[in-house]
C-alpha cells in the first residue's frame, strides 16, 4: 500500500495586454530603427559603414528576441508528501528553481480572502506569485503560505486546487485554514 501524496499542475502565465503589445510595438520600433539606422549613415558615409550598423543591428534584434521570449513561461507546482516545490519553466526549455520548502515548516497557509493575509504579506521579505495571472485576484481559489527561511520570510501565493487541501491538512493542521474537507472523485466508478 503507497501512502505518498503527491499532487502536480502547470500554470501557464498570462501577462494580459503587455504579454500582447510588447512583441508587436518593439518588434515595429525595431524594424523603423534599423531601416533608419542602417539607411542614413550609408548614405551621409557610404559603404564602409554598413558592418558596424549591421552588427549593432543584429544585437538589437537578439535582444528583442530575448525580451518577448522571457514574457513566455509556467510554473510546474509540485507536492510530494510535505515537499511543496515551484519551478518556473522560461519558454518550456529552461527551468529555474525558485523555492522549494516543507509544508511542516509553513507558518500560515489559506486564502487570501482572511483578514490577515495583508499583515502577513506585509511582514514577508518579498514574495512569490505563482497564479496564471500577473495581479492575482483576490478570491478563495488563490491561496497563499508564509514560509520562514534562514532568517526571512516569504510568501508563495498559488491557486488552490481542492487535492492540495488534503495534503495541508496532512503535514500541517495547526497552521492550514479550516474548511469543509473535499469529497474525493472516485474515479472507478464510472456510471
């Protein structure tokens, strides 16, 4: 009989109207850029100029590249047992760690729709937003944990899912928020 609780999700990052315009408008800034900064100095110079203009050109459209493609990424939310990890996937090739921490060590975990999640929050070091959206909506599907480390405090703020309350309840019952435990799916039974 495994006793393992595990739960896993990917959450795609919307950055909503600036996930839009900022591809379009500097890729368009980019292009009237080089046609002006390729165009002039030939003619005021002549030919000699064009590699100088041309290389500077190509940094430019490398950075660009860069920049729209950071603007692309998830967070793998990963829990198994009490280990409660987020990795953020940057254009689904790099991954970079950002916590990793025991749901026994949380000094608080609920929704950030109690009283005390601004004191919490104000009392954290920084924190980390792990929803789908860049300004998380405060309802009761977006939760948060207060996590000491080393001497700070940080908070993880993520969306619920009802699977993850199990798993709180299990590792952490003093410090979860109380609320009606989830019925679980059988999935066998198929009618």
């Amino acid at each position: 009989m495994n006793n393992d609780f595990t739960f896993e999700e990917s959450v795609h990052r919307d950055n909503g109207k600036m996930g839009v315009l900022f591809p379009i408008l500097s890729v368009s800034a980019l292009i009237i850029f080089i046609f002006f900064f390729n165009l002039i100095p030939i003619v005021v110079f002549g030919q000699n100029i064009i590699f100088v203009t041309g290389m500077i050109s190509f940094g430019l459209c490398y950075l660009v590249y860069r920049a729209c493609r950071k603007l692309k990424f998830d967070y793998e939310i990963e829990i198994i047992n009490d280990s409660f990890s987020i990795t953020k996937v940057i254009a689904q090739k790099k991954r970079m760690e950002l916590c990793d921490f025991s749901i026994k060590e949380c000094e608080h975990i609920g929704p950030v729709t109690e009283e005390r999640f601004i004191d919490d929050k104000f009392k954290c070091d920084f924190d980390f937003n792990c929803t789908s959206k860049r300004n998380f909506e405060v309802n009761d599907d977006t939760w948060y944990a207060i996590v000491p480390a080393q001497g700070f405090k940080y908070a993880v703020i993520f969306e619920f899912r009802k699977p993850m309350y199990k798993i709180f309840r299990r590792f952490n019952p003093r410090n979860v928020f109380i609320m009606p435990m989830p019925k679980e799916e059988d999935e066998d039974n198929e009618e």
